[in-house]
C-alpha cells in the first residue's frame, strides 16, 4: 500500500510539472523570425563588431528588424551585401569602408632605441618597462601586438619593425586599437588620405634626436591649409576632416615627412621639401 501511494504522488507531481511547463512554454514563448537564420547565414560569421555588434547574430536580427542596413557589414562582399537587400526586400545602403590607421612611422631605421628591451616580445610587456626604451615615448614599440590579434591578416609589421595596414583586408574591428598600449590606431573612413603619422607632443628640433620623421611642431602644414583644415593642438597638427581635406598641398613644406598622403597603391607619400631617408639598418644614437 505504501508503495503505492509513492508511485501515485510521484506519478501525479509529474503529470503537474508537466503541465506546468506545457503552460509556461506557451506564455513566456517569444516568437523569432525565421528570417534572423535565413540573413545570418548569408553573413561572413566574423564575429568582428565593426558593424557596431557583438556579432553576425546580433546583426542579423537588426538587420531583420530594418535597424540596420547590409551595407554596415563591411566584411562582407559587395555581392554579399546586395543578397541580403534582396532577401530582406531594402536598399542594401552606402556605408564608408573604414580602416586603421597608424600615427607613427619611426621605425627602427629613424628612430633611435636608449635601452634594449628583453623578455617576453609584447608591446604591452615592454611598454610596463620605463614605457618600452624607445627614445620617443610615444612612439610604436615593434613588437607586432597588433599584428598577432588581428584575425583577417590586415597586418604585417615592415623590415623596420612599423605595421602596415592592408586596407583591402582591414575590417575596422577595433582589436588593433584596443592592444595597442601607446594607443596609436585609429579607425577612420578610408577617404582620409591626408594623415599625421606622428603622435609626440614634443616641439622643436630635439624631436630629431630620438627620430627623424617626428613631428617638430613648425606649423607649415597649418600655414599652407586652407581655411581651418590643420590646426596645431598641443604641438600636433589636427587634421579637420569635416573640411575639404582631398589636397596634398599641407604636406610639401613638411621638414620630416611627418604629415603624409596615404596613396591606395604606393601607400605613405611625403612632400618635396621632405628629408629623404635611404638608411636600411639600425638607426643607433647620435647618428643622423
């Protein structure tokens, strides 16, 4: 009799919870549009965030939602993008493809290093080391953190210890700009040609001291611009890219080359008035 009555209670708590659960699952249902699928496996599956999200799920479902555009994706090919518009019945959208750029070009070729890293080859590690040795504290360390988290293989660090950006392959997901300890990538529109590739706040010519294509703080680029294009902030050209900034004229007078055109094809252009720079090896101290 005693089991009985075991087997009845538990027989009827399962046929309770059973119930129970039958009920929840049709209250807390929340319907999902088949369509999210449908649009996240026409995505690359990056999973990079340089659409804003935390990934093509994410994505998708804003894109099912019309918050967002195809167009945003810039992983994506442009037959990618225009499949999803089609699927999705919008306007696949312009978006600007954006990509990292880098304000530092002193490789170890012109820029002097006063104390030899050792130990684990990490920007961030050298960088907890008196900043890393180089001479210009803000300069890039070389060490290629840049270069190891980025997954689309958009860079490569040059003979001179410099990374170089593909901006074919670049996505603009951002992990450059995060490893980066002297924070010098930026994400910017692919159109902003006209660049400084410096980010010391020193002036003068003592700037050449630790680095030849430094920025000294003369001012020509500014005094060559039109209307309100440069202007000098903390001893640092800022280029104002609201304004027309498709011209290479700010660059010509530049002393060191530290204002540059990045060409698409030839990649970094300086002006004539630029000191040209043919040393292949180490740059060592008091040479110039």
């Amino acid at each position: 009799m005693t089991i009985l009555i075991a087997l009845l209670s538990l027989g009827g708590l399962t046929l309770f919870l059973a119930v129970m659960l039958i009920i929840a699952n049709k209250k807390l249902y929340v319907y999902e549009d088949p369509r999210i699928d449908e649009v996240e496996a026409m995505l690359p599956h990056a999973n990079c965030g340089a659409c804003g999200y935390p990934g093509c799920r994410p994505f998708a479902e804003a894109l099912v939602k019309g918050e967002m555009l195809p167009g945003k994706c810039s992983v994506s090919s442009e037959d990618g993008r225009n499949a999803i518009a089609a699927y999705l019945g919008v306007d696949a959208g312009m978006e600007e493809k954006r990509v990292a750029r880098l304000a530092c070009a002193g490789g170890s070729n012109v820029a002097v290093v006063r104390a030899e890293y050792e130990g684990l080859s990490s920007c961030r590690g050298a960088a907890l080391i008196s900043g890393g040795g180089k001479g210009c504290s803000w300069g890039c360390l070389g060490h290629g953190d840049c270069e190891k988290v980025c997954d689309f293989d958009a860079i490569s660090m040059n003979e001179f210890g410099i990374p170089i950006v593909d901006e074919a392959k670049c996505t603009a997901c951002g992990d450059c700009v995060e490893v980066c300890p002297k924070d010098l990538f930026s994400l910017h529109p692919i159109s902003h040609r006209l660049w400084v590739a410096c980010k010391s706040l020193e002036a003068g010519d003592g700037v050449l001291e630790d680095c030849e294509v430094g920025c000294t703080a003369c001012g020509k680029c500014a005094m060559d611009a039109k209307g309100d294009l440069i202007t000098m902030k903390y001893n640092l050209p800022v280029i104002n890219y609201s304004a027309n900034h498709q011209t290479q004229v700010p660059i010509q007078r530049c002393p060191t080359g530290a204002i540059v055109w990045l060409d698409e094809k030839q990649g970094p252009i300086k002006g004539a008035e630029a000191k040209k720079i043919i040393r292949k090896g180490k740059l060592k101290m008091g040479e110039s």
